[in-house]
DNA sequence: GTCGATGTTATCAA
DNA sequence: TTTGATAACATCGA
C-alpha cells in the first residue's frame, strides 16, 4: 500500500506538522519494528529537533538536529511495510489497534506509528558519505528522477521480466504493485515481457507511463484500498482512478476485454490480455 | 475451523 | 547475477 505516492503523501503531511518540534518522549511498545536497540534509538530520538522530512523511494526519512561525536546528522528512518500508517495526531491518549509506538512531540501533539501487519520497520542511524545514510545507498534512482534515456537504457540491458524490474527497489526506488500495474497497463506492455525484448520507443512509453500515473496518483493523495491513510488520518482517492489493479475480470476501459489476473515474478498482477502483448 | 489471498522486504538456495 | 520460494504478520472472505 505505502508506495512511493503513499509516502510522497504522508512526507507532505508530516512537513506541515513536525519541522522545528522536538521529540520529548520516544515510546515503542512493540521492539520488533525497530532495527536499531531500543535504547540507542530512543537517545537518538529524545529530545532531538525535527529538522526536515523527505522521501527516499518508499521510505520516510526525518532529519534530526542531533549529530553524532564525529559530527554527522541523525536521521530517523521509517518504512511502513504494507500497512503502516505515520499520523501527527491531536489526542495522545487513546491510540488504536496496533499502535506499536508513539512520540510526544513539544507543543502538543503524538506522532503515532500504527502498523496491523508488522512489515514496517523505523531504525535511528547517521549519514554516510553522501549525506544520505548508507543504509538507502543500494536503492536505485527514484523514479520521478531518472530521464527517460537513462531508464530505456537500464530496463534493455536486462533480462529479468518489466514487472520485476519495476517492483525491484535496487532498479527503481519506489515503485509498488499497485503502480507497477496501472504504469504496465498505460504503456500497453505485457508485465511478463523481458526488459531485453523491449523496443526502445516502448521502453520510453514505460517511462512516461510510470512518471504519469504517479504525478496522478501524488495529485490524488495515493491509493487507499484498505488501510492507506495520509498523515492527517485521510484517505486518498486514486483507487478510484485504477485501470486494472483491482478490476479482474472487469471490462477493459480501453477494449472491453475482460482484465486477468495472475502471477508474474511472485506478485498479483492485473492486466489486459488484449492492450498489453508481449 | 481452514485455506488462500493481501499492498512490503529480507533471506536463502539453485 | 538472477530468480524463485519462503517467511515475517494479521485480517478478511469463501
């Protein structure tokens, strides 16, 4: 659920909240999300400025005012799995279900970290030589980043199938089932084709598909199918936008034939037996 | 009650 | 290097 349009959304609204606050209390009910020790991320935390939010690919990064001895910046870090869910909330005291942490913040309100699934993991760490933590250096480009050129080059030198590629965060940063779908399906390109197999005016419709479905998407505020909320508890309303994700068997709004459904490369996939060949 | 599916990634084996 | 299978977890619907 949380895919780059998702996190884009809670990074916007984590933005109007948390730049400038300070952490007062770090309390984690739930030690199994974290990846760092509990207590070594609750010194990092506590007490530390919020002094920018940003995005890298599905993961929330919160920059801290804190430095380490040899003088690097703290950075929390936050992915919310597949149904995480990061809200700047008013009431402090009554948290739902699966909240496995929470964070008063100076002034007033909780950032609440509600995750049903448990994927989502946050962890404290410090920044590597390029000022971004060296745990997000083996990510690929982002997406809305990468030129066209660039893309159709990297998809045609490989073999593996487009929707691994897409779903691949060492390919692409970002990208999920959801769009990695409705992107395949407005490029008219068939999830199981090899990237290899590709022309090079496809690979580049690829491209445009991908950045249009999620400026789209970011526009809408992401896709919530079943816990999706943005930072402000809201949903989004691109579901109601999706050409094949969660249309199987429903007419194809291009052609009217029925979508499929099966499994390319271990995920569900959606997708138009006649507007997507091979 | 059981089975299978659900948006995530990490890990292991071939 | 790449790929596929599996596990982590809770919920929902058949």
């Amino acid at each position: 659920m949380p895919e780059l349009p998702e996190v884009e959304t809670i990074v916007r609204g984590l933005r109007a909240c948390l730049p400038g606050r300070r952490v007062e209390e770090v309390v984690v009910t739930q030690p199994a999300i974290l990846r760092t020790p509990l207590a070594q991320f609750a010194d990092t935390l506590t007490g530390a400025r919020i002094t920018a939010v940003t995005r890298h690919g599905k993961h929330v990064l919160l920059e801290l005012s804190r430095r380490s001895r040899a003088g690097a910046r703290a950075w929390w870090i936050v992915h919310l799995g597949m149904t995480g869910q990061f809200i700047c909330a008013r009431d402090g005291q009554n948290h739902p279900p699966h909240t496995h942490a929470w964070f008063p913040l100076e002034g007033g309100d909780v950032l609440r970290y509600t995750d049903v699934r448990r994927f989502g993991r946050m962890e404290a760490t410090s920044e590597g030589a390029g000022g971004i933590p060296a745990v997000l250096a083996a990510l690929g480009p982002d997406p809305l980043e990468i030129d066209a050129a660039d893309f159709a080059a990297r998809l045609r030198a490989r073999d593996a199938r487009v929707k691994a590629l897409l779903l691949d965060q060492r390919f692409l940063r970002g990208m999920g089932n959801i769009y990695a779908d409705e992107t395949l399906f407005r490029a008219q390109v068939h999830p199981a084709a090899a990237g290899r197999r590709l022309s090079r005016a496809r690979a580049l419709r690829l491209w445009a598909a991908m950045r249009e479905v999620l400026a789209e998407a970011i526009e809408r505020g992401g896709s919530s199918i079943s816990d999706y909320v943005d930072a402000g508890g809201r949903p989004g309303s691109f579901q109601d936008l999706h050409r094949v994700y969660g249309r199987t068997g429903e007419p194809c709004v291009t052609c009217g034939a029925r979508v499929r459904r099966s499994i390319v490369a271990g995920r569900g996939s959606a997708w138009c037996p006649r507007c997507q060949k091979k």
